[in-house]
C-alpha cells in the first residue's frame, strides 16, 4: 500500500510540473547535438525536443509496477533512459553511417578534381566538378565553390571547410588544395604528383575500410547459430540440474 501511494504521489507531482520540467528539459540537449545537425545538414528545433519529452509522458505511468515489485524500478528507469535517447541515438548511427559514406567518397571526387586541375585553377576546376559531386557532398562541395568566389586566396577558406566530419584526410585535401592555389607554376607539378599519391593511398585505405564493414557484419550474422547453440546447451544443462537437485 505505500508502494502504491508513493508512485500516486511521484505521477501528482510530476503532473503538477510539467511546465516547469518542459522548460529546463527544452534546454538540455547532448553536446554533440550541434555537430550531428552539421553532419546531417538538419535543425534540430524545439519540436525534436518536445517529441522526446512527450515520449516520457506516456510512459511515466509505468512507475505503478512499483507497486507489486521494487525491482520494476530499475527497469522502468531502464525504459525512460532509452526512450528519451533513442531519438538521439538514432541521429548518432545516422550521422556515423554518413560520415563512413563521406570517407569513402571523398577520396574518389577528389580524383576526378585532379584531373581537371591538369588544364584549370582550383575555383574552375571546383566549379566544373559540380556535375559530377556524389549526391553525398554536393552540400559541402557547393559551400566550398561560394567561399572559393568569395575568397579563393585565404587559408581559412580550405581549412574550415567539412570540419564537422572530423577527418583529419580531408584537412588535408584542403591544404593542398590550396597550396596548390597558392604556389607559383614551378611547384605546381611536383605538388600535383604529391596529390596523387596521397589520394591513392587513401582511396585504397577507404575500400580496404569498407570491405571490412561489410565483411564484420556476415561475421556477426555468422555468430548468431553458435550463440543459439549455446543458449541451448545452457538451457539443456539448468534444466539437468534442477532435476537431480528436486531427487537429490
């Protein structure tokens, strides 16, 4: 019975303060919100919040399993954490597989810029590449055209581009990109060649890193008989042992 008052008395008061809680939980959002919004070129507004808030709403009644049994608490506790955060993680695995998807078609756009850098500058070769942007950066290839229009000779117009993803690779690109725009027609070639060279050792380093994604997820589906089999055995085994313990 005091069970049973306590969880009233927890769904009175949280009902009561609701437009308080609304306001302070409106506010607070994962750190790294900001970067998956880059990521995903998305906005994630107050509505993505209050979805999340409402998600617990429904299920705040969940806490009167308290009363048959104390220990429905860790998982009532349980199921709020991961229905709060499941719109969030969702958003992470989303951004992961974008940011893999960027890694790997990087290096081959960046290919295809080289060989139209043999006859044009960087903004010429950039702008004509636009045709032949994979769907996946044509976003960030486009914002990098319009700051190259802008201003084509700073540095900071390379470097701040694609930051969001975090790859230390396409830094990279970037400052050679423009070193390439900025050193005079003597190093021109030997800073192509070295373009090159790099590129083909990341592309091969991209397919040999996709390969192996693809190849771990047939591994862990390879898995799953044999810990089937195990959870049988187990079973197999509890299920011997309460029977010579009940003659025993």
């Amino acid at each position: 019975m005091e069970r049973l008052i306590f969880s009233l008395i927890i769904l009175v008061l949280w009902r009561l303060g609701d437009p308080w809680l609304n306001d302070h939980l409106m506010n607070i959002r994962e750190k790294d919100c900001v970067r998956l919004e880059n990521v995903l070129k998305i906005k994630l507004d107050h509505t993505w919040m209050l979805e999340r808030i409402q998600r617990l709403k429904h299920l705040r009644y969940a806490i009167l399993l308290v009363t048959f049994d104390i220990r429905f608490a860790y998982l009532v506790l349980f199921v709020w954490i991961f229905v709060y955060k499941s719109p969030y993680l969702r958003l992470k695995h989303q951004a992961r597989k974008h940011i893999q998807l960027v890694r790997y078609q990087f290096p081959i756009y960046l290919r295809q810029l080289q060989i139209l850098l043999q006859n044009n500058t960087v903004v010429n070769a950039v702008e004509q590449s636009l045709a032949y942007v994979p769907e996946v950066l044509k976003d960030d290839i486009h914002v990098f055209h319009s700051a190259l229009l802008e201003d084509s000779r700073s540095l900071s117009t390379y470097i701040t581009q694609m930051q969001a993803y975090q790859l230390p690779e396409i830094t990279r690109a970037f400052k050679w990109l423009y070193r390439y725009q900025s050193i005079g027609s003597q190093d021109a070639y030997r800073q192509f060649n070295r373009m090159i060279l790099s590129t083909s050792k990341w592309l091969r380093q991209a397919r040999i890193h996709q390969k192996q994604n693809a190849v771990g997820i047939y591994q862990w589906m390879g898995m799953l008989p044999l810990v089937g089999v195990t959870v049988v055995f187990i079973s197999a085994m509890l299920s011997v042992a309460l029977t010579l313990f009940e003659r025993g």
